[in-house]
C-alpha cells in the first residue's frame, strides 16, 4: 500500500492508461542527462527503449511502470537543481 501512495503522489488512476502529457515529455527530454534512462530503467527491471518510448509517449503510464517514471522525473529535478547551482556558481565569477 505504501508504493501505492507514492505512485499515487504523482499520477492519478485517471493518467493510467494514456501517454504522459506532452509538457511532462518535453520537461523529461530537456533535463535528461546521458544515462539517466539506462541507470532508472535497469533500476526497475525495465528495458531502456521502454522507458523511452514513456518519455517520447509511444507507450502509455500504468501502475507498474509509473515508479519508474517518477524516479525519471526525480532526477530531472535534480539534474534542474545542478544546472541553476552551477549557472549561479557561474555567475560569481562574473
């Protein structure tokens, strides 16, 4: 139950079934690094070109798979939160 929650934070049962929004896919693709993909989706036990096909929304979210997306959209925020951390470190020097 308590994974259920968790999926649920995010991803309501009416996003099951249908791809992720368009803005979600773009948000994704922006702040994805080099990895990011392969790392999250051996984590799951998933193939990398399914999690893919998530974020370019060729195949739909569903409670199996949406842990394995909000883990993806994690670390985009996390990936957001070093790229402003260096711009301001950047702009130190300046």
């Amino acid at each position: 139950m308590e994974n259920k929650k968790r999926i649920m934070a995010i991803f309501e049962r009416q996003h099951f079934g249908k791809p992720i929004t368009k803005e979600l896919a773009n948000y994704i693709s922006v702040l994805k690094v080099e990895g990011d993909i392969q790392n999250i989706s051996e984590k799951h036990s998933y193939a990398p070109h399914s999690l893919t096909a998530i974020v370019r929304r060729r195949r739909n979210i569903n409670e199996k798979n949406a842990p394995m997306v909000i883990d993806l959209i994690k670390k985009c925020m996390d990936n957001y939160s070093n790229i402003q951390n260096k711009r301001q470190e950047f702009q130190k020097t300046i």
